[in-house]
C-alpha cells in the first residue's frame, strides 16, 4: 500500500511544473508525449506561448512587458487548476500500462535538461541528431547556439533583442527536446510487453489473458492465422539460423540491417498483441451491456488483427527468402512496417478515447463511432496490398 502511494504523489510531480516560472506548460508535455495524448502536447504548448511573447517583447517597453506578467500568470493559475483536473485521467493511463517507458534514463534526462539551459540548449538537439544521423536536428541544435552568439554580440551594443529571443528559443528547445525524445525509439519504447513476452510461447498471439478474455482469444485462435506465439519464435530462430549461415563480408552489412528488421517486426508484434488485449479488456467492460455495439467493435479488431498478422507473415517471409538482400526487399519490407506502425496507431486512439472520453453519451459515441470508422477505412486500403 505504501508502494502504490509512493508512486501516485511521483507520478504527480509533473504538477509542480505549472508553478514554475517559464515551464508552466511542460508538465503537459510531458505526460502528452509519455501516453501519445497530442491533445495534451498542445495544451502544454499553448501554456508556454505567453512566455514566448514575453520574452520577445521584453525589448520594447514596459507597457507591454506589465501586460505579459499578468498573462503569464492568469495561464500559471489555469495550468494548475488543470493539471489537478488532469492528474486523475493520467494515473488511469499508467495503471493500464499505455506509456512509453525510457530505455536509458540518465541519456534521456540530460538530454532533455541541457536542452533547457541558457547558452547550451542547442547541443541536446545537435547531440541527438548525431546519434541517429538526422542532419536536421543537427542544424536545429546549431540554429539554437547561433542565436546565443548573436545575443552576446548585440549585447555590447546596448540591444536586448537578440537575448529575448534566444531566450524564448530555449523554450523552444526544450519543448521540441521532450517531443522529439519521445518519439525517438532508440530512447523510448512502449512499455507493454517486456515482462510478459517470456510467456508468450505458451499462448496464442502472445496473448496475456484474463479469465474473462477467454472467449475472445478463443475466437482469435480459431480466425486462420498461421503464425501465433511459438510459431513466430520458430520463424524467427530459424531465419537466425540462416542468415548466421551466410558467409562473407560482404553481405554482412545487408544480413545485419534486415536482422534490425525482424527484430522490429518482432517488437511490433508484441505492442500489438499487447494493445489488441487491452483493447478488447476495455470494449468488455464498456459495451458488455450492449451486443451489437460490442460486436461491432471487436469485428474491427478481429479484422485489424488479420490484416495485422499477414503483413507480419509476409515481412517474414521476404526476409526468409532474401538469402541475398537487395533493395527492393528493403523496400517491400519498409512498406509492411509502415502498415503495421499504422495499425498500431489506429489501436493506440481507439485504447485512449475509450479510456479518457469523458464527455457527453451522444458526443462521446459520435467520437467512438468516427474512430471506428477510421480504422475500417485504414483495413479496407490495405488489404489487397501484397
């Protein structure tokens, strides 16, 4: 019992972040970009636009400096009240486990914190745009620095322009640091399934059901699927196999990279057997009143299940049959994981407004509906693609 009130007061320190000057919004980004809720991201975003202004109007007079105070602070006493509102909707989303949990805690936090320093913000951004080769946020993180040499030159010459402006790009920085490490999945990963993946030899799909599940994994072990837990593990052992038996140097470089991708293949399968089963425990407790609702929803999902897992087989099967990789299987293969990642996401909006929609009956299903919708339409353009 301790334990769970431990983690509740640190899950909700990300409050005190409205009280802090300058960061009044960054607690909202934060949790927006750990549960994927861009609504939360923008929220954070629109909190920190006053200080932005302020530090670009400091410059000018005073008149407009006074203005930008009392607007600081009104937004300060707004981004309290809501994130108190807030706190509850995002304890419910850690409880279900639908987060991105960071792989390297120490590289991501300074990572994010020299982004937020005067003078230095820059190198968090040109730091990880060198390690993942992306030459944009190398020349964003350069960007950021030139505009402190500017304001230490101008600064002589009597002109604040250039400080409040580098000043109001450190938010920047800061920001785009949070979203960026968030989204970057050398650093962060969906905390879903790595305790329960050892497991999954034993269940079909990788599954980790419930007693009250047990019909629908039932009806998804009868759907025709011809890969489920052990077999996927099959394939991918014996593909091991087969690539390890590959000599030369001069396929090792190819071998390597489409080992990366079935390794990717291989994540995406347990995020989505993960989600399909959170999914599916949501729309039970939901919609188990209501058959023809209920059987609509897990119509969708049986379907985004099927098409989910043929791309699987065929990504594998690619790379099974490439003994000697070339670029048009790399490309084939990039196509099938595009698919699966949009799967993925359709299943990550659908998992969060059912979890979070608080509104109106009427509202709330006209929003559900629409994402059904979505999803159906997402199925139907990709199932004659081979």
């Amino acid at each position: 019992m301790a334990n769970v009130k431990h983690s509740r007061i640190k899950d909700s320190l990300w409050i005190l972040f409205s009280l802090i000057l300058y960061l009044t919004g960054i607690g909202f980004i934060y949790i927006g970009c750990k549960t994927s809720n861009k609504n939360w991201v923008k929220e954070g975003i629109i909190y920190e636009i006053p200080w932005i202004i302020y530090f670009l109007v400091s410059s000018f007079n005073e008149t407009l400096v006074n203005i930008m105070v009392v607007v600081v602070l009104l937004f300060m006493a707004i981004a309290f009240i809501r994130s108190v509102v807030v706190v509850s909707r995002y304890h419910e989303i850690l409880d279900a486990q639908y987060y991105k949990k960071s792989i390297d805690k120490k590289v991501s936090f300074i990572f994010i914190a020299v982004s937020g320093i005067i003078f230095i913000n820059g190198f968090g951004l040109f730091y990880l745009g060198d390690k993942t080769s992306n030459k944009k946020l190398k020349v964003e993180g350069l960007f950021y620095e030139f505009l402190w040499f500017l304001a230490l030159i101008t600064v002589f010459l009597k002109s604040n322009f250039f400080v409040g402006l580098a000043l109001a790009f450190t938010l920047i920085s800061l920001m785009r640091a949070i979203i960026i490490n968030y989204e970057n999945d050398n650093l962060y990963e969906q905390n879903s399934y790595s305790s329960s993946s050892s497991k999954s030899d034993n269940q079909s799909f990788g599954f980790q059901t419930s007693d009250n599940m047990n019909d629908i994994s039932n009806s998804n072990d009868s759907s025709g699927n011809d890969l489920n837990g052990a077999d996927f593990n099959n394939n991918i052992n014996e593909t091991n196999t087969k690539n390890t038996d590959m000599n030369g140097a001069d396929n090792f470089n190819d071998v390597k990279s489409f080992e990366s991708y079935k390794s990717q293949i291989y994540d995406l399968k347990n995020s989505f057997d993960f989600k399909e089963k959170k999914v599916s425990d949501i729309i039970e407790r939901r919609f188990s009143s209501s058959k023809i609702t209920y059987d609509k929803f897990m119509t969708v999902i049986s379907e985004a299940h099927d098409n989910f897992y043929n791309h699987v087989n065929s990504s594998l099967e690619i790379i099974d049959f490439a003994d000697k990789p070339n670029e048009k299987f790399e490309k084939e293969i990039l196509k099938r994981i595009d698919v699966l990642k949009s799967i993925l996401n359709k299943m990550d909006d659908l998992s969060i407004e059912l979890l979070l929609n608080e509104k109106e009956e009427e509202q709330a299903n006209d929003d559900l509906k629409n994402l059904v919708e979505d999803m159906e339409n997402l199925i139907d353009s990709i199932k004659d693609y081979k």
